[in-house]
C-alpha cells in the first residue's frame, strides 16, 4: 500500500508544540523496479550504497557482495530503447586475492569519465582500499588500487563511506575504524606526478571523551575548503557528533566540533548519513535513532544546523520518525530546486520494511511530510533502503534497497510523482 501522510516538526525553540497528522490511502507516487539482483553467482547481491547518473543517462552503484567471485560488484545500467534496463557488470571485486571487496560506498566519476570508491575490507592489508576503474578504448574497465588501508599502524581501515573530490583533484574520505583509539580517522589521497597516490592523515578520531567515534558518512565541502562530517559514536554523550575540519595557514587541519548528539534528547542521535548544505550555509542530515518520546519517537530525526553568533551552531528538529511514517534513516538527504528535501528509511512504513519520504517547507515556518512509498517485502517490492537518491532532470527519484525483490537481494528502483 501506498499512502500519504503529513506530520510538522517546528523547531527546537518551539519543539514541544508539533503535531503530526496522517492521511492514508491516497497515492504519493509510483515505483517502479529497473533490476532485481540475483542470487545467480554472476549478478551482484545487496546494494547498500546509491547511484550516480553519467552524462548518457546510465546508472551506476555497486553491490556489498554477489558477483563472480563473492566479494561485491561495480555495475552500470543502460536504459534501453524499448523500455526496460541493462545491466552490464564492470568489476567483480574478488576476496581471494589482494583485491578489495565488499563495498559499502558507492563510486563517484572524475572529469575523464574514471570511476573511483572504496571497499570496506580487502587489499594488502585486509583493511579495505580505495579504488579507481578506468574505462578500455575496447570495452571493459581495468582496475587500480590506489591506497589500501593498513590497521597495523595509524592509517585508517574499513572505509564505509564515498569519496568526494577538490577542485585540484585530491580525493578525500573517512574510515569508521583504525587510526587512534579505532575510532577511524579522515584522510586525504593527492596523485603524485610520476604516477601513484599518496595518503595523508587530516584527522584521527579519538575517545578522549569529546571527539567523535566511528564516521561512516562521506564528507563535504564549503566554500571555503572546510570539511563537514558526522560520526555515529563518541563525542561528550557517545551519541555522536558533527564536526568541522578548517586547513591551516602552515598545513594541518584543525577540528572543531558542532554538536553532539545525547540520547536523552529528543534530537535523535548516532547520525550515519551525510550532511549537505541549503542555500543560505544551513546543515542538514538525519540520526538512525532517538527523538522525541511525546511523539512515539525513538526512530530518528531529520534535523538542521544554523550556524549562529560567536561560533555556535543551533539544532532543530525538521521531523520525528515513529515507525508508522517510517525509522532508521541513515542515508543522505537531497533538495529538490524548490527546496524540499527528500530521503529514505531503511525500516518502518506500513509494512516495516522501510520508506521514502519528501519534506516541504511551509511558509509559516516547520515542515510537511508526505511519505512517497512504503517497501513491502512480498517477495516483488524492494526493501530496507540503506542508500539516499538522486534526481533527474524530470524530477524521477532512483535509489536502491539492500534486501528485497524478486530474489531477496534487492533492486534498483524509480519513483515518479
């Protein structure tokens, strides 16, 4: 079933005062499936990561395992002239050999067309890598591993998250593990003229009691060359934290913390997805868990971050999730041109199985919500999206659910309002 419901989030000055309101029965959207995964020993199985668009219109993710060898997949989808989608496989990651494999990220392109991601586990070392495809003049694409992550020492290991890119071309991403205290750390990867890449630390995560603990979310940009980020744990509550990574004039980067999450609070905590920016500098993203009791809460929160006088940034509380409009999210959110956001849960709904779900703003102040779809594991709908969307130019929404589908190992799919 399909249905639409509205709730409004104020903000946390006046939280205590929202009120949410549900419609049922009324069609939001209409999904549709572009591929079912199978379990076939060719296909890959269980995409957690989103998608990315090329300039053609294909579609690429990848797969945490399945494939030829078991160690996860990079695929693309072409659309076809008749209707329908192609699949084509681009790598099989292979846990056998000093590959790395089961990607919990999905990849990002470079102006030449070159794929780039990271594997959680897997390369020299067994810590994951980072990795690069470059396309053949003949077709197929080859593999380079760029970095592979060492536990040993202080580098980082097991990269959950995407990459981002600088206007210079550096990569950088996080590790949820390694570096100090095994709480992970954000690192940066810059090309070296004569071929190869190398890594250097900006930041090691460490339980000293206010530093966050665990970042499995990809970072990103301002205007003026900070990082932003989140971490699942850690911070003065160990409910996680946002953080602010700032270049210095000599080299080196300097942390400074945002906001940390408590779980007592009704803002949610332990945040796993990313953050994005509005127009204005304000921060947006979601915490898997918490919210406000008032409401049935306990299933996350959207939230957004206003950066204040002196420095300080103040949280509000877009949305409280209470499993019938949907719980967990931990994917990333994205605006349309209008200024609505949209995101997915990996659980609740109608039939537990997760949701997508679309915030408007309203002119007044707070927030309507309107859950788009409801997954359904009947053994046809996809279910537990763990990934965010993306948009066409048309204003379609494409994701993927890690479970679910025609053989329960999940779909790619399309919403059409």
């Amino acid at each position: 079933m399909q249905s639409e419901r509205f709730s409004i989030g104020l903000t946390a000055a006046v939280a205590v005062l929202a009120m949410t309101v549900f419609l049922g029965n009324a069609r939001a959207a209409t999904e549709k499936q572009l591929h079912n995964f199978k379990t076939d020993g060719k296909d890959g199985n269980n995409p957690n990561a989103g998608l990315i668009f090329d300039g053609a219109g294909n579609l690429y993710g990848t797969t945490y395992d399945g494939g030829a060898h078991g160690g996860g997949t990079v695929f693309e989808l072409t659309p076809k002239k008749g209707g329908g989608w192609r699949e084509t496989i681009l790598h099989n990651f292979n846990p056998h050999i000093k590959d790395g494999s089961y990607p919990l990220a999905g990849v990002i392109f470079d102006a030449s067309g070159n794929l780039y991601g990271t594997t959680s586990v897997g390369g020299l070392y067994q810590q994951g890598t980072v990795f690069e495809l470059t396309a053949k003049a003949g077709g197929g694409w080859t593999e380079t591993i760029l970095h592979s992550f060492s536990n040993g020492g202080r580098d980082g290991a097991g990269p959950a998250a995407s990459l981002i890119f600088d206007a210079a071309g550096n990569l950088y991403g996080t590790t949820q593990e390694g570096g100090d205290s095994s709480c992970g750390a954000v690192f940066e990867l810059k090309p070296h003229a004569g071929g190869g890449w190398g890594e250097e630390i900006l930041h090691r995560f460490s339980l000293d009691g206010k530093d966050g603990c665990t970042p499995l979310a990809h970072l990103i940009f301002d205007e003026a060359g900070n990082l932003y980020g989140t971490t699942k744990a850690g911070g003065f509550f160990r409910a996680g934290t946002v953080f602010e990574l700032m270049p210095k004039a000599g080299g080196g980067w300097t942390e400074k913390r945002l906001e940390f999450f408590n779980s007592s609070g009704r803002y949610g905590y332990n945040p796993v997805a990313s953050l994005i920016f509005d127009a204005v500098g304000n921060l947006y993203g979601t915490t898997e868990t918490g919210g406000h009791a008032k409401y049935k809460g306990g299933h996350g929160t959207v939230f957004s971050l206003t950066p204040a006088v002196h420095g300080v940034w103040a949280e509000n509380v877009l949305h409280w999730f209470n499993e019938n409009n949907g719980g967990a999210p931990v994917a990333d959110l994205i605006f349309d041109s209008l200024g609505n956001l949209y995101g997915t849960t990996s659980q609740g709904g109608d039939h537990l199985a997760g949701t997508v779900f679309k915030l408007a703003p309203q002119t007044g102040g707070g927030w309507t919500g309107k859950i788009l779809h409801e997954f359904n594991n009947n053994g046809k709908d996809g279910s537990n999206p763990s990934a965010g969307l993306i948009l066409d130019s048309d204003g379609n929404l494409y994701g993927t659910t890690a479970d679910g589908g025609a053989f329960g190992a999940g779909t790619v799919f399309e919403i059409t309002p």
